[in-house]
C-alpha cells in the first residue's frame, strides 16, 4: 500500500441502486488526476466517501492507510461542487476559521492569492457575488499544504478566462508531494493539467490510465477518447 | 478540538444574541423611566402613547429573546450541520461527538445568559422605576435567614437546602439538555431521508414526543401499580411536615434530573448516528 488513497471493492447503495459498485483505485503522491464522467456517474459520491461525508456501504476506502475520520480530514483538502461558507463570515474571518483548525493553513500564501484574485479580505461572503464565493472557497483550499486535494467541479461555474487562472493556481499552488484529484466534465479545459485519468460510468471504473498513455495507445487527447467511449 | 468548536459557535451566535439582549436591557431601562413618567399623572396623550410603547417594547422584548434563543438552537444545528455549511463543518479534522456537543454546550449557554439578562433587566426597570432606595435589599437577606432559622427548627440544614437548589438548577439545566437534544435527534433523523428532510424532521419529532409519552406513561402505570407511586409521595394526604415535604422535593428533583439524563443519553444516540452514518447532504 503506498497510494495516498486507496479503495478496494468499494460500493456505496442508495436502496437497491448503486451509485458506486466495486470501485478498486489507487492515486500515488505527485499526480494530478481527473476523474471523468458524464452527470451522475458517481464522482461526487466517491469524492463525498473520501471525505467521510457518506459511509461505504461496503468495501474499504483508506487515505494514508487511514479510514475517513478527524486524521484523514486534517490532510485533505475538499473543495465541494458548492459554495458552502457561512455568508456572514468576510473573508478575513474564513481565514482565521481555517488557520484554527487546519495546521497546514498557509495565511500568506492565502492573502497573496486574495490579491490576485482581486478580492478584498474585509469583504463578507454575502457581500459577494457567486463567482467570487468559488475564488475564494478555491484559495482557501489550494492555500492547504494537503496530501490529498479533491476538487469537485472547480472551474465548473466559471468563465473561460477565469477557468485559466484557477488551472493554473491549482497547479502552481498544490504541495507536490501531494496527490490532485479533480473531478470534473469540462475534459478539455483541464486536459493540459493532467498526469492521469480515471473515466467513471454508472458507478463503475470503466478506465484508470496515464495521459500520455491515452494519446501514445488511439491518437487521442483525452477529450476525444472520452466522447468516443462515453458516445450516446 | 472542541474548544476551537465551541470558540467559533459563541462567534456566531454572539452576533445575534448579543444585540438582541442588548436592546432587551435597553427597553427595561425606557420601561422602567416610562412606568415613572406615567406614574406622575399629567402628562400629554403623546408622551403617554410613547411610554406606552416602550413598556410594551420591554415586554416583547422578553419574548423575543427567549424565542431567538430557541430559533437559534435548532437553526444552528439545521444551517450549519445538516444544509451546505455542512460541507464545511463535516470536513473539519473534528469528530461527530465534538461537533454535536459544540451546538449543546453554546446553546445551553445562551439559554443561561438569557435567563439571567431577564432577571437582571427585571432589576433594572424597578431600578429605573423608583430608584435603589425603592428597593429593600436587607429585607430579602433578613427573609433568607429567618427562612433558614425556620427550616433549621423544623429540621432542615443549611446544608440540605443548598443541595436542593443545586439539585433543581440541575435538574433545569438536563431538562434544557434534553430539550435541545429532542430537536437535533428529530432533524437528524429527518435528514437520512432521501427527499423532503424537513418534513421527516417534523414527524421525527412529533414521534419522539409521542414515544416518550407512552414510556413515562407506562412507568407511572406502572409506579401506581406496584404501590411505589404512594411510597414516593408518603405523607402528602397527612398534610407532611416540613422535613417531609423536603424529602418529597428531594426526591423530584432526583426524579426529573435522572429522567432527563435518560432522555439526553436516549436522544443522543439518534443525533450523532443520523450524523455519522445516515449524513446525506444534498
């Protein structure tokens, strides 16, 4: 076991349907990997079980060898699908709730981001509109120096200038020792910033290979290969 | 961990609770100066609505703050545990435990601090009212202490009706343990439902209200029965003397503080497992 997370045989049911079925993975330190799928494949509920959000149903899911709980969420850093900051807080009182709980809380390297972002820290949060909720939820995130980022749909609700300069702030911002997991449909945008790629359908692993494995074996970016394996 | 917990709940609760007992203390001093302006008779139709307004303003202002302490219990648990801050809160390196017994410990707080500000803004209208000097305080120090010699006689210590009083402030402080612990074990059961979780929360509660109904209901048939129901009241038909309505008190006051602790350790359970293993954020 030397992954950073690693599941095996993990099924997650709601009633008689599956949303996760038989999940066997492992992500090493240093990658960046996206994991693709059409709506409702099960990228979220695998991200919500490693974040210890949802219980297995069955199987094992370990990060660090660890099952989700207080350890395993002191070295994850989660950006959920949604803004989920409390509206009251401005942006400086967020920041302070992050370097309280989580060790690994680099403020400097959070204001920085601020600035370049074009945010004020004495903003609150229902001051701003939604797309400055998801810089900012971004920076605190990346401002982690996590073994484990997940990243749920991050450039989801952005423009495309703007999707750019958050690829880019997650590659130059992540701990390297670290592992990248971005779960996403905009294959395209976030192509360029991939290691390697797990195509998820219907709760199942349909496909966990290196970029440079997709486009060396068909010919294909990924883009490509994905609309041809996924075509309706 | 708990106490960082607990540092930013006091935080945003504080934000709320704190302006509105603030302007609780301020309408006790306006009521109090009212009732005085009133109680010199001429003066004019509109100082009088006014100071009509401000004594109505007080008593509103009571209800406000104990209503607001309420709401802001259970909207708490509900907005920060159980809608999208969840994601946040859920994701802290904190356990289940902690995070329920954050909401408990502030919101129980606040319902002290609320308590005591109404007392105090009770003293503060008499105060306003007609002045300290209106006020006997020696009478009540006097009133204690015949009231102790009196007990003393009958053969009721000092010590006895000290640990009364700390019986029944226990007592009151499981019961309101409880009662925060009936909303947040209704609304996480309610939220393990795929759909409408608002509504399963509400029949969650109403079926914990009706189920310990019929428990309670079950063990003082059941008291009544076995004829322990009249051990337990001994001496109330024979007009009891004062030893013995102190050992009755006593004895409720044990009775509500191990029915209480019951119900908190039952209704936990429910609260942090919807939490742990049925969380369906959505």
């Amino acid at each position: 076991m030397s992954g950073i997370l690693e599941c095996r045989g993990l099924c997650k049911r709601y009633g008689a349907m599956a949303a996760l079925d038989d999940i066997n993975l492992s992500i090493e330190p240093g990658r960046v990997v996206g994991l693709l799928g059409p709506n409702g494949s099960g990228k979220t509920t695998l991200i919500k079980l490693c974040n210890g959000l949802l219980t297995p149903t069955s199987g094992e899911l370990l990060i660090l060898g660890e099952r989700p709980g207080a350890l395993t969420k002191a070295v994850v850093s989660y950006l959920p699908d949604r803004v989920t900051l409390p509206e009251w807080m401005s942006a400086r009182q967020i920041m302070d709730f992050y370097a309280d709980f989580y060790a690994d809380f680099q403020r400097d390297k959070a204001k920085d981001m601020l600035t370049r972002f074009g945010l004020n820290e004495q903003m609150k949060i229902k001051q701003m509109s939604k797309g400055m909720r998801e810089k900012l939820q971004l920076i605190l995130t990346m401002s982690r120096e996590a073994s484990l980022y997940l990243l749920d749909e991050p450039i989801g609700g952005v423009d495309p200038a703007t999707r750019d300069y958050i690829l880019e702030t997650i590659i130059r911002n992540y701990n390297p020792e670290a592992a990248v997991i971005i779960s996403t449909h905009l294959i395209a945008d976030v192509e360029a910033a991939l290691d390697e790629v797990i195509f998820i359908n219907n709760g199942h692993i349909v496909l966990q290979s290196a970029v440079d494995t997709i486009r060396d074996e068909h010919g294909k970016s990924v883009d490509a290969y994905f609309r041809e394996v996924f075509k309706c | 961990m708990l106490g960082k917990l607990i540092k930013h709940e006091f935080r945003a609760t504080g934000r709320i609770m704190l302006p509105v007992l603030g302007v609780l203390l301020l309408t006790s001093v306006l009521a109090g100066l009212s009732i005085r302006l009133l109680d010199t008779g001429h003066i004019a139709t509109m100082m009088r609505i006014v100071a009509g307004l401000f004594i109505a303003a007080f008593v509103i202002g009571v209800i406000a703050a104990i209503v607001i302490s309420i709401v802001l219990m259970v909207s708490r648990f509900y907005r920060n545990l159980l809608c999208d801050e969840g994601y946040l809160m859920h994701t802290l390196p904190s356990n289940t435990h902690a995070l329920v017994w954050s909401k408990l410990i502030v919101s129980l707080c606040w319902f002290i601090v609320t308590i005591c500000v109404i007392w105090f803004s009770l003293f503060l209208m008499v105060l306003f009212l007609g002045g300290l000097q209106t006020v006997d305080f020696s009478g009540f120090a006097e009133g204690w202490e015949q009231a102790i010699a009196f007990l003393q006689e009958e053969g009721v210590g000092r010590g006895q009706l000290w640990l009364l009083l700390l019986e029944f402030l226990a007592a009151a402080l499981l019961s309101m343990l409880a009662s925060c612990l009936h909303f947040y074990a209704a609304m996480s059961l309610g939220h393990m439902a795929a759909n409408r979780k608002v509504l399963f929360s509400v029949l969650a509660f109403i079926g914990i209200s009706i189920a310990f109904r019929i428990i309670l209901s079950g063990v003082a048939a059941g008291m009544i029965q076995s004829g322990a129901m009249e051990t337990f009241f001994l001496g109330l038909e024979e007009a009891p003397g004062i030893s013995e309505a102190f050992s009755m008190l006593h004895k409720i006051a044990l009775g509500t503080l191990l029915l209480s602790l019951i119900q908190s350790a039952v209704l936990y359970v429910p609260t942090v497992f919807g939490l742990k293993k049925g969380l369906n954020l959505g």
